[in-house]
C-alpha cells in the first residue's frame, strides 16, 4: 500500500470523526428549552430549519412611494428590525432585497396580523413629560397622543409538537394601567434634517435637533417653566432617553449625553425613529408549526428510506466495491449535514428534496467507475490495473456529468434570488454542495477504499466484483486501449 | 450484439407518441399556473376528524361570507389516515390577507370545530410577473450554458457543435415531454405549475445533459479507437450498448431515492417529485434512444437518413450489407 494512500485513508477517517463531532454536538443549555444553540468551539451549530419546516410568516415589503433611496431603505430596515425584536419574536430576520422591499422573517408565529400592524406602523416619536413620575430607558409608558400602547405578551413556553394553530396565544397584550404622560411635542414636527451629532466645547458628545410650527413653541413654553426637571423621548410608546432640562428650549436644543455610544443611539432615534415611507405587504407565506413538524418527520423517512434502498442497490449489484461505495455514501450524509451545521445553510423542505435527491448522484460517479472497473476485469487485466484504469476512464464522463448539472444548480441559484421562487434557492444550494461533496466522496474516498483493499491482495474472488468466475473476454467488446 | 440504432425511427415514433398528445393538451389547455406566476392566495386548512369529505360549497360558503371579492376555488381531498381532511382554496390577492385570517378561521371553526390553517401564502402580482419572466429566463440561460459546455467539452470530437444540438434536442425532448405531461395532469387532476414545478423542469433538464454526456462520451472515446471498417452507425451502437446498464443504474439511484421522497416526503414536495421521477425516466429514455442516434441521422443526412431506412426496400436490403 502506498504511502499515499495511507495518508489519505488517515485524513478520510479524521474528516468523518470531525464530522460525526460537529453533528453530534449536544445542546448548549438542556435545562433551558428555548436555548437552541448548539457550540462547537464556541461557534454556534445548530441546525437551521427554514420557516416551511419550524412554521412561521415570511412577508415581502414593498415600498409604496417610487422612489426610495438605498439609505432611507436601510433606515426602515432597521427600524423594522428594531420593532419585531420590540415584539418579542425570536430569531426573527429583517433584511432588504432589490432596491425597495424588506423581507421579515418571523419564526414560530402563523398568525402576523398583530406583528403586521407593529411593523408596518409609521413609527410615533414623541417628547414627553414624565412629571413626578420615575420613568427608565426602555420602559413601555402610556403617552396623551398613544393612550393604549401593545406590549410583548409574557413568554410562553415556546412554541411545542402539541400547540395547534387555533390556540396561538396573543403576542402582546394592551397596556391599560399606570398614569397617562402628556406630550411636549410631537416627532412628525420634527425638522430631521437638524438632526446632528457634535461634540461640545467641554468635549461632551451631543445631538442638536430643531421642531417646527406648535411642537416649537410648547417646548419653547414647557422648558422655561421646568428648568432641572426631566424630559423622555419616546418612541412608539418605548422610552429612549430621560435627559434633564438646563435652560429654556427655544424650539431647538442639544442633548448632552456622557458617551458617544449613547448619542448615537439618541440620533437614530431621533432621525430614524418612523419609518421613512410607509410599506405595503406585496407577498407573504405562514406555515403552521404542525405542517412544519409533519414535513421534517416524512422527510427525515424518506431520506433514511433513500439512503436504504441506494445502499442495498450498490451492495447488491457491485458487491465489495459497491459496500466500499456505501461507506463512503454514510461519510457523505455526515459530511453533508456537518457543513450546514458550520456554514451555515437553512434547511427547507426544498433544500431537503435537493439532498436526498444528492443522495442518488452521489452514487452515480460510483456506478460510472465500478461499472468500467467491471469493463477491465472482462477484458482479462489484473486487478489492481483494472481499479486505476477504471477511475481514469470514467473520470471524463463523471467531470462532464457533474459540471452540467453544477451549471443548472447555479443558474438555479441565481434565478432563486428573487422572492417569488425563493424556494428554488435552497434546493440549488444543497444540490450544488451534493454534488461538489460527492466528487470528494465518490472518487477520492472510494478510490482510496479500494486501492487499500486490493493492496491487501485478500480480497480477489471475481464473485466480490460482481464478474462471473472465469468469464472469457467477449470478441465483440474491443479493447480500450492497449495492454 | 443488441442493435438499438437500427431501429432509431421506431423510437422517434415512440417519443412523438409521448409528446404528441401532451402538445395537443399544451394548445388547448395549456398549464395551470400556480400563484407562484399568476398571483393570488392559497390556503390550505387542515379539518380533523372527519370521516367523510367536506362539502366544497360549504368551504366556498364560508369564504364568500369573508367577501372576498373575485374567484374562489375549492379543492376538496378525501380523509387521509389520520381522518384529516385537507381543503385548498385559491383566491384574488387582496390587500392585508392577515387581517382576513382570524375571521375566516372563525367562521371555518364554526362549521367544523378543530378547523386549522396549515398555510397561507399570498403573491401579489409583481412579484409573479418578475417570477415569470425569471422562470422563462431561467430556462434559457441554462440551455445556452449547457449548449455553450458540451460545445466545449466535446471540442476534440469531430464534429463537436453537433454533440450540443443533438444534446439540447433530447433535452427539448424532456422539457416537452413534462410540460405535455403537467398540462394533462393540470387538466385532469388541477396539477398547478409553481416554482418547485419550475426547480424540477430545471433538475431534469441537468440530469437529461448529464445522461446524454455518458453516452456521448463514449461514442467519442470509440471513435479515437474505431476499427478501420467500422461505421460510425456501429460506433454509436456500440457505445451506447456499453452504457446501456450504467446509464440505467445512475437513473435508477436516483429513481430510488425519489420513490422514497413520493412514498413518504409529505404532501407539500409530492407534485414535484411526480414531475421529476417523469422528467428522469423521460431523460434516460432520450439519452439512450434519441441523442446518439440523432446523432447518427446527421451524420448520414437528415433527409437521406430517412430515404436510407424507408426508401426502396431491395435498396435497403442490398446497401445493408455495405455498411
């Protein structure tokens, strides 16, 4: 046996044990059941299911004025994002697509008309006045302009097999209680484009801002007669700075703040704070938890099934070679699942189809080889001669094969970016990995495979090879090439 | 030795008979598009405990009663095993179908009590006119590169465009035979045309190319050997009896592991597998009963070919020997 080969046995058995360590990573905190982190050297590398298989709302939207530039986008970007993680909703996605939509993504919850009205309202950003009472950053407070504010429902036990969709609880609740904060003036009469950050004289970081019309002149009216009393900015109900009043505000003033993380957490507040346009819902997907448990479970039959019937169809027909083909199969599916662990890629039903389908390719360069390998052997070559002639004279056809359908699986890809087949885009990923994998899996590990099994010079029974014990060569089968 | 070439017309004639009918059906019915391309809502409610099939007018009933304006379409399954029913209901598209669904689920528990939506997706219409140009686009872009490879990977052959034409015409082959075959089913059985109809036809037009390649590959290989009286009708023949149990054996693993996906994968991939196991099946056939031998025609000629095998028949027996 080689040294080569030997080598390259040791790395296969490495890459298999490191990928049977990355899959079978336990849960970061069992006692916790919302903690779904799993951290393999410190990285996180749990499973991620699509919204199709955990159930959740997908929603695409649109911006409903023509023309929206790509920082006005951002800003409604993230103040979306700031609402949804307002509302409580776990590892929920806001992120832009093209040049004038936003998808949400909202894991776990099927009903989104709540999130929906949350999401898509324009944003309230008021200056309020908390009079005696004791108000703190992040505190949800009833104003004169917003009475009834909605807050996140106390946690539930996360969302279970057993929850059926009719039971969805509420995700927030109406505040009714606690007193009502009269407002000083309203954001809408805010002149965004004062909004400025600085740096004082005493090198103390600030926000300048300026309000226009009524909004002026009852801060004008309210900080003259409250000098040394505070002042809350809040937005949608939410309070985002508590700052204390020095002198009589002019219409404008500054916020003084001690750090410069904090000033800028005021300037976007203040500039960001309603969404720049307002969106409409252009498309949106929910699938029910229950849907979504059903579709892992058959899926998780049918790829065990797959595998299976792939597996006894290489033992059966090529015998040793095929079992050598089937362990390298086993290394692929871990392999598989360890890279959309560590990517990481979200597994939809789609991109589960995708490889399963994987699976039968997989096999397919082995069943090119092994069936030229059987080529060989017919034609009277020794064993060991017969394994490497095999390898190289599939090799063009398996290339071939392979890259048209790596071509197909990235035009697929590409054409899956827009959001109305998004769901070809999944299917392509784990088809294109397939198929990249399966070049390792099924010419260098089985190669490998074999040649250390002919090396050991045990295994030379026709029978093992699936060829007829002294099968003459036939005439009318030509060689391939000179002996 | 088996000769497959020979009878290149018998299986042309067994491929038209295939596509045929599916083209008629394909002018007259054309395809029954999904929302993914047409826009619109589909709901699928999930009513348990039912020991016989809903009434489609009461679903409709209820829906009419939530105004929603333009057609509603009600598809009604039997009771599965769990004595699920399962509804799926088409309508328009309106604005905020959020709000819709509270009082729809009320009203649809009112009737049937434990009445669940299992899902509910909307496409309004710009995204499904952008998913159907992209669809369209999609098909053509990786015709041109599947053409634009074999081009090149064959580029040592003799005549290497022709192994990309013949290849995209077994292609065509495919494409026509699941598009005939989805209009039939759309037809008959409401199979509707959606993105993963649309991810299938793409896999199977790969996976067509990838079988024709074997083929192909070895035609070439044996043509760098060729006997000096050989023909190249008898290289192809040759070729393609070498491959026949390999070019079946690949089909089959992944034929395997789509049984398993239609037996038990779930209802919501079911179609698509459908649609792939036809385009496979439809694939293998092609590659080995159309491409080489399309190949073959050229060679000879198109016309003459076709005078060669049907011309006069005392010609045909006495050249038959020549060759």
């Amino acid at each position: 046996m080689r040294t080569r080969d030997i080598n390259l046995l040791i790395v296969v058995v490495l890459v298999a044990a490191l990928a049977i360590w990355i899959n079978g990573v336990p849960r970061h905190d069992p006692k916790n059941a919302n903690d779904r982190s799993e951290l393999w050297l410190g990285r996180d590398v749990h499973t991620r299911l699509g919204l199709d298989l955990r159930g959740g709302t997908q929603i695409l939207l649109q911006a409903s004025a023509p023309n929206i530039t790509s920082d006005q986008l951002e800003q409604a970007r993230h103040t979306i994002e700031q609402r949804v993680n307002g509302l409580g909703v776990a590892e929920a996605v806001v992120q832009t697509s093209g040049n004038n939509r936003i998808i949400v993504e909202l894991p776990d919850v099927t009903d989104a008309s709540q999130a929906l009205t949350t999401i898509r309202s324009t944003g309230k950003l008021e200056f309020v006045n908390p009079g005696t009472n004791q108000v703190s950053n992040g505190q949800t407070v009833r104003t004169s302009g917003s009475p009834t504010p909605r807050v996140p429902a106390p946690a539930t036990a996360g969302i279970t097999n057993t929850a059926t969709l009719s039971q969805t609880a509420p995700l927030s609740k109406t505040l009714t209680t606690g007193p009502i904060l009269p407002v000083v003036a309203d954001g809408s009469l805010l002149d965004l484009s004062s909004v400025q950050t600085g740096v004082d004289t005493t090198g103390s970081p600030y926000v300048a801002f300026k309000f226009n019309g009524t909004a002026a002149t009852s801060l004008q009216q309210f900080s003259s007669q409250n000098i040394g009393k505070p002042m809350a900015i809040v937005l949608d109900n939410k309070v985002q700075s508590v700052a204390v009043i020095r002198d009589t505000l002019p219409g404008s003033g500054q916020i003084t703040t001690n750090s410069v993380a904090d000033r800028d957490g005021i300037y976007n507040v203040l500039k960001y704070g309603s969404l720049p346009v307002s969106f409409d819902v252009q498309s949106s997907r929910s699938v029910s938890p229950t849907l979504g448990s059903a579709s892992i479970n058959s899926s998780q039959i049918a790829g065990i099934v797959g595998l299976l019937a792939v597996a006894i169809f290489m033992l059966v027909y090529y015998r040793l070679p095929g079992l050598l083909a089937d362990v390298a199969l086993l290394i692929y599916t871990l392999i598989s699942f360890a890279l959309y662990r560590v990517i990481p890629i979200t597994l939809t039903l789609a991109g589960i189809a995708g490889f399963i389908l994987s699976i039968g390719l997989a096999v397919d360069a082995n069943v090119l080889i092994f069936s030229r390998i059987k080529d060989e052997l017919r034609h009277g070559l020794p064993l060991a001669t017969a394994v490497e002639r095999g390898f190289d004279h599939a090799w063009p056809s398996i290339r071939d094969a392979n890259a048209s359908t790596l071509i197909t699986s990235l035009i697929l890809y590409y054409f899956g970016s827009s959001f109305g087949v998004s769901i070809i885009k999944g299917f392509a990923l784990t088809l294109a990995l397939g198929i990249l994998l399966s070049l390792f899996t099924a010419v260098v590990i089985t190669r490998t495979f074999l040649r250390s099994v002919v090396a050991t010079g045990r295994f030379r029974d026709p029978w093992l090879f699936a060829i007829e014990r002294s099968q003459p060569a036939t005439p009318t089968t030509q060689p391939l090439s000179e002996v | 030795m088996l000769s497959i070439v020979n009878k290149r017309y018998l299986f042309f004639g067994l491929s038209l008979l295939i596509i045929i009918p599916g083209l008629i059906s394909l002018v007259l019915f054309g395809l029954r598009a999904g929302i993914d391309f047409t826009g619109g809502t589909a709901w699928e409610l999930v009513l348990p405990n039912q020991t016989q099939p809903a009434a489609a007018e009461d679903v409709q009933r209820i829906f009419n009663s939530q105004n929603f304006a333009g057609n509603v379409t009600v598809q009604v399954s039997p009771p599965n095993a769990q004595k699920q029913v399962l509804v799926s209901v088409r309508t328009p598209v309106v604005k905020d179908v959020e709000t819709k669904r509270g009082p729809l689920l009320k009203a649809l528990q009112a009737k049937y009590p434990q009445a669940s939506i299992a899902s509910l997706d909307t496409v309004g219409a710009t995204v499904s006119s952008e998913s159907r140009n992209q669809a369209i686009l999609a098909v053509l872009a990786a015709s041109a590169a599947i053409l634009l490879y074999m081009t090149i990977a064959f580029r040592k052959a003799t005549h290497p465009v022709r192994y990309g034409v013949t290849a995209l015409m077994a292609m065509l082959h495919d494409v026509l035979v699941v598009l005939g075959i989805a209009s039939i089913f759309g037809k008959l059985f409401g199979l509707e045309v959606d993105a993963l109809f649309l991810t299938a036809l793409l896999t199977v037009i790969s996976f067509s190319v990838h079988d024709t390649i074997v083929v192909y590959d070895r035609v070439r290989e044996n043509q760098i050997h060729r006997r000096t009286n050989q023909s190249f009708e008898e290289i192809v023949n040759l070729s393609i009896v070498q491959t026949l149990a390999r070019s079946i054996n690949t089909q089959l693993t992944a034929l395997l592991t789509l049984l398993a996906l239609s037996l038990f994968g779930g209802r919501t991939i079911r179609d698509f597998v459908l649609i792939l196991m036809i385009g496979l099946i439809s694939g293998t056939y092609s590659s080995i009963f159309n491409a080489a031998q399309l190949l073959v025609v050229w060679e000879n000629g198109w016309g003459r070919d076709w005078r060669r095998v049907f011309g006069h028949k005392e010609l045909h027996t006495s050249t038959a020997k020549v060759y």
